[in-house]
C-alpha cells in the first residue's frame, strides 16, 4: 500500500514575527517537523507568507492589490529560499508549485498537476505550493490559501488536511479548544472570529468554510496552533487543536473534482421536490427549477440552491439555463444528469 497524502497549510501570520517578517525560529522548527512525517506521508505544504517576506522591499507598502503582487513577486523565492536551507539539512528537497484558479478548473491541466506531482514525491522531493499571485486575475483568484490547500486534498484524494494558524484551534466562546467537531454548521460558525491578521487573507470562518467541503469529501481536517510544541506531529495524530471529522464519501475522484475544483459559473434555486430529488442522487429536471440566479452555459459548472439560498450541490450542465426559459418548464427537460450531480 502506498503512503498516504497529507496537506499542510501554514498561514502568514504563524510563520512571520510580530513585524511582519518571516521567522526563521519557527520554520526551523516546521522544517524538522515535516520532514519526520515525510517518511510516511506524501507531503503537499502549502505555505503563505510570500508577500510578508517581500513586502519591506516596496517603499510606503499599503497593501494595494499591484503592491502585493510586486511584494509576492520578491517574496516567493525569499520564502523558498529559507524552506530549502532549512530542509537541506534533513536531506530534503523542495519544488515550488505556483498554482493559478485554471489549473483546477480545467480536468485536463488538473491531472497534468496531480501528475507532477506525484513524479516529485517519487523522487522525495516535497512541492511547496502557493498561489501564483505575480499574474493570478482578480476575479479567478483563490479567496485564500484555506481554499488552494482544500483543492487539493480534495482533489489528490488526501487523507489529511493539516490547517496551521496562529491560534491552537477553534475556540469556544471561553476560550477553551473545541477538541471535536462532528458538523459544520451555523452553531460551530458563530465561535469563529471575523477577524484576519495583518499579513494574511483568511481567518477562522474561512477555515471552516473549507473544513466543511473536506469533510463532506471524506477528508479529516485538523485545525491547529503552529506555535504548539510540536504542533504539526501532534496535529497529524490527532492529539492537539480541532478536529473536523471526515463524513463517510463514495464520490468518485473525478466527482471530488468537480465538487472542489471547478470554476462555478452560474447558480439555479430548485423547489423541495427537486432538492429531494437531488438528494436522493436522481437528475435535475427543469420542472423542479423555481429561478435561475446566474446563466451558464452547457457544460459549465453551476451551484443547486435549496429556496433557502443554501447550497445543496454543484452539477455540471446538460443544458444551458437559457432553455430553461425558452422552453418553459418541460418535465423531461434534463438540466443536469444525476452522474454530473455532486451533493454537498
């Protein structure tokens, strides 16, 4: 049996000084870490912390979307730099893999991914991935690298998905870790801070937002304190911070694909029939939509919401949404099949 594949994500915060720079002390120690579980686990480490490593390089940095991509641009390869000093002395060679919303929502470039990747753990080496924030478009952009991290458990089918941050978990409103969360939902939302950190993107919501579709996708996630003594073994075992528990997932790969990785293009509400429907895993009917939200075409991707707004499943169009509307409510009109139909 082959080893199984863990991601590890470190946001900016937990990797950088109270000024914003990165901090050797702390990747010495992450370094160490890794390259332990390195024996038994393919390892993906998605890491933030370029733009903190570059922005002190950009004179009266605000913070202005050309500014990061300038301070990313410099930073990158500062980050890597310091990765592959500190790796060097377990024997451990690092890749950096740049990734762009695209790569994800093309199957084709995805697998191409997938396979590099796994050309790079053959050869031991451990990819180091982020966004590629020097050309990535406004509007195609990850929302942060929670959600690049979750792609690609999800995506490459990981066991784990290792979520580091500044703090040791989800804390409950005294301050105490939640050891376990079995389900996602508005009452788990509601202990989640609305803050970010100076130098990073997410926060706990964001956490959690990706957490639940890992989850929901069979995947354990663990949200925890990179600070903790060491933290990130700990994590992998289970024995500190928060954890997400995986549901039980029979999708298929190409299907945890779709869910995870596809660029969303438009967005359907359907009626109760219809959403049990759905949910009883049959295909979508145009007789079962009450509005169409956003147009899509056919074979683009497109989010199920109950009359609620909540997103039930996303589904891949057999149809586009303008038949919907030129050809009424047709009860045979099938608007998605039910083996292109993901339920979330």
């Amino acid at each position: 049996m082959g080893k199984s594949i863990l991601v590890l994500k470190l946001g900016s915060a937990s990797i950088t000084t109270a000024k914003g720079e990165i901090d050797e002390r702390i990747i010495a120690d992450i370094t160490r870490q890794v390259a332990l579980l390195a024996k038994d686990h393919h390892l993906i480490l998605v890491s933030s912390g370029a733009v903190a490593a570059g922005k002190k390089y950009i004179g009266n940095y605000k913070g202005k979307i050309s500014e990061r991509k300038a301070a990313a641009a410099i930073g990158n390869p500062l980050l890597l730099g310091v990765y592959a000093r500190h790796f060097e002395q377990y024997g451990v060679s690092i890749a950096q893999s740049l990734c762009e919303r695209q790569h994800f929502s093309n199957r084709t470039q995805f697998l191409q991914l997938k396979e590099t990747y796994e050309e790079l753990w053959k050869n031991g080496v451990i990819p180091i991935a982020n966004e590629n924030d020097v050309v990535s478009n406004l509007e195609l952009k990850f929302s942060d690298n929670d959600e690049l991290a979750t792609l690609l458990g999800v995506g490459f089918g990981a066991s784990q998905i290792l979520l580091g941050t500044s703090v040791p978990g989800v804390l409950d409103a005294d301050g105490r870790i939640v050891p376990k969360i079995a389900s996602i939902n508005k009452d788990v939302f509601s202990l989640a801070s609305k803050k970010t950190s100076e130098v990073g993107l997410g926060g706990m919501t964001s956490k959690l937002t990706f957490a639940n579709l890992a989850s929901t996708m069979g995947i354990k996630v663990m949200i925890f304190g990179v600070r903790t003594e060491d933290g990130i073994l700990k994590a992998a075992k289970g024995e500190t911070g928060t954890e997400c528990s995986p549901k039980a997932c029979s999708v298929s790969a190409r299907n945890k694909w779709l869910a995870s990785g596809s660029l969303v293009t438009g967005r359907l509400m359907v009626d109760e029939g219809a959403k049990e429907a759905v949910r009883k895993r049959r295909s979508l009917l145009a007789v079962g939509v009450k509005s169409v939200i956003t147009d899509f075409a056919d074979g683009e991707i497109f989010e199920i919401t109950d009359t609620d707004g909540n997103i039930i499943a996303v589904a891949m169009a057999k149809t586009a949404s303008a038949s919907i509307t030129q050809n009424g409510r047709q009860h045979n009109l099938e608007i998605a099949n039910a083996s292109d139909i993901v339920i979330l």
